[in-house]
C-alpha cells in the first residue's frame, strides 16, 4: 500500500456549526518505489494539480507535472526515496533533491499528512504556516458542476439566526450567479470571483515535527480564531488517541523542550508559556 487512510474524523465546534473535517493519511511508504511515487502523486496529491489524472496513467501525468515546473507535489515524497533508482529516469529525484537539498536526513524523517476540508477563511489562515506542504484543489479547473459548493458558517456567531439568515442568503445568491455566468460561457476560473470565503476548500498538509509543533501551538491558543482552533485541537486528539501516530507524538513531545531551549533568552519566557499549554493537551505537565 503506497497511502493508508488512518481515519477520518469531523471537527465541530461548541455548537453544532460544523467546521472542518480531516482525514489521517499515512505517506510512509509513498516512496518504496517508482510505482508507489506515481500513484501517490496521481492519486493524492495531483487531483488538486492542472485538473488531476485524465486516466490512470499516472506515469504521464507526473511527467507533465515535471516538464510544467509543478514541484510542490513531489515535496510530499519524503521517506526512503534513494531506496528508488528507477526514479532518476524521471528526473523526479533532481526535483526532490532540489527541495530537500539533505536528501538523506530529511526525507526520513517522520511526517504527518492531513487532508483537510474547511472554509478558505481557515485555509488562508493555515497556509501562512509555511514550513508545511501544501497541495490544494483547484477551482479553475474543477468547477461547481463538477463539484458543487459547499459552505461553513463561523464557529462563534454561526448558530445566531440573523448571521445564519444572512450569509445564508449570501450564499444562496453567489452560487445563482456563479451558475449564471457559466452559462453565458464564463470560465470557471473567472467565475468563481463571486464565491464567498466561507466556501469549503479541501488541501493536503504535510509537515514534520517541528512544523506541526509550531501549528499547534500557535492555533490551538486562546488567541487563534475558533474555526481553525477546533481543527487544530481535532488534530492534537488524533495524535494523543491514534496508536499509529505514537511515534509522531514521541518526537512532537521531545522536541518541545528543545524546541524553549533553542529560543533566544528574551523570547524564551512567552515560548515556554506555549510550549507547557500545548503539552497540557498532549497530555503532559512539563
Ligand atoms: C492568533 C494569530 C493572529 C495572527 N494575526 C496575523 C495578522 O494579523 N496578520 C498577519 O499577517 N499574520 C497573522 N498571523 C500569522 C502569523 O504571523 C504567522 O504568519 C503564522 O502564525 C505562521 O507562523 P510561523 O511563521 O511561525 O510559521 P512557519 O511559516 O511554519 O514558520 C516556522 C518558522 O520558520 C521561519 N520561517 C519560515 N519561512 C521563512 C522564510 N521564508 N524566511 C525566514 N524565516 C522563515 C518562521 O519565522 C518561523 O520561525 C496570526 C497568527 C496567529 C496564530
């Protein structure tokens, strides 16, 4: 198996608004061999790349990903690549090696890989987390015939029912239009400008230890919006209950005193204030 699906679980907030769901992936053995990097990318990462596979010819498409500069999906091969030769006739590793110049040291390392599916409000607040992969789907390409629009309501003011009445009114009247200006031609690209942030986007976040450690930390703070908060703490269950993420959570919890003591003096009273929070929730007095 190149992907295993850990599970998939719902992220409500304190009222019944719904606000995300994530699904678990496990991308370990994604590079065990030629075979396992085309489907992965195919499959996983490159539906939400140029419109995704045409067929199952996975082969083809990672080649065209290659030849159009599309590098970020292969940031998300990260384990045991140098194990594949026949990659280089691909030209794949070159790509790789170019995002991860220590090819030997980082591609082992241990990652975390989350499909997410939520408003473009929180993804726009996720994606400013830069140390994480990212892979998003497309709307030029996938328009709203081909999947239609989904939509969230905030997570604090979303049960009230004038804010319910009226961005549900919003809404209602921004997938009229939409639908209106596809069928006088209009690109899905260019229609989609009447879209609403509240829309559901779905990406793909991949990130090691030190990157998950800096997200969680930061957004599940009191400060952090609570519709990003509620998936953020979702994923720090996930990591305390799921027994495949244990040695995820082994090095998520090592590297947070290293973590305090790396930080310059002046910072290191706030960090440690975060750091111990954030251990509270795995769990741990520290
Ligand atoms: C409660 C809250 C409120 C916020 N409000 C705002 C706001 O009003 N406006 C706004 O613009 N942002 C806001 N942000 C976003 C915030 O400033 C960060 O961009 C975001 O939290 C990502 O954090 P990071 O840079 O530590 O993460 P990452 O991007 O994952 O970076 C991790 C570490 O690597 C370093 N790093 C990453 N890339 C580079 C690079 N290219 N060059 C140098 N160092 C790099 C970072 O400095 C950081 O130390 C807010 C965040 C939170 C949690």
């Amino acid at each position: 198996m190149c992907v295993k699906h850990l599970g998939r679980y719902d992220a409500f907030a304190l009222t019944e608004v719904k606000t995300g769901e994530i699904e678990v992936l496990d991308f370990s053995e994604s590079a065990s061999s030629r075979e396992c990097v085309e489907r992965t990318i195919g499959e996983y990462v490159a539906p939400t790349y140029v419109g995704g596979a045409k067929s199952r010819d996975y082969s083809a498409l990672v080649e065209r990903l290659v030849r159009m500069g599309h590098e970020s999906p292969f940031e998300f091969i990260r384990c045991g690549w140098e194990r594949d030769d026949n990659a280089r006739a691909l030209g794949i590793e070159e790509v790789i090696k170019r995002w991860n110049p220590t090819i030997g040291d980082i591609l082992k390392r241990k990652v975390l890989t989350v499909k997410v599916s939520t408003s473009i409000v929180v993804a726009r607040q996720w994606v400013r987390h830069r140390t994480f992969s990212f892979a998003e789907r497309s709307r030029r390409y996938v328009s709203g015939e081909r999947k239609p629009f989904s939509f969230y309501f905030p997570a604090e003011a979303g049960n009230k029912a004038i804010v319910k009445d009226i961005i549900g009114d919003v809404y209602d009247y921004a997938v009229d239009g939409y639908a209106e200006l596809r069928e006088s031609g209009v690109k899905a690209e260019s229609a989609r400008f009447v879209i609403p942030v509240g829309v559901e986007t779905e990406f793909l976040v991949q990130g090691t230890v030190e990157a998950w450690f800096n997200f969680l930390a930061l957004r599940t703070d009191k400060h952090a919006q609570a519709d990003i908060r509620v998936i953020a703490e979702l994923i720090v269950d996930v990591i305390n209950t799921l027994p495949d993420l244990e040695g995820f959570r082994e090095e998520l919890i090592n590297y947070a005193p290293t973590y305090v003591l790396k930080a310059p003096p002046e910072f290191r009273p706030a960090r440690e204030k975060l750091v111990k929070a954030f251990l509270r929730r795995l769990g741990l007095g520290w």
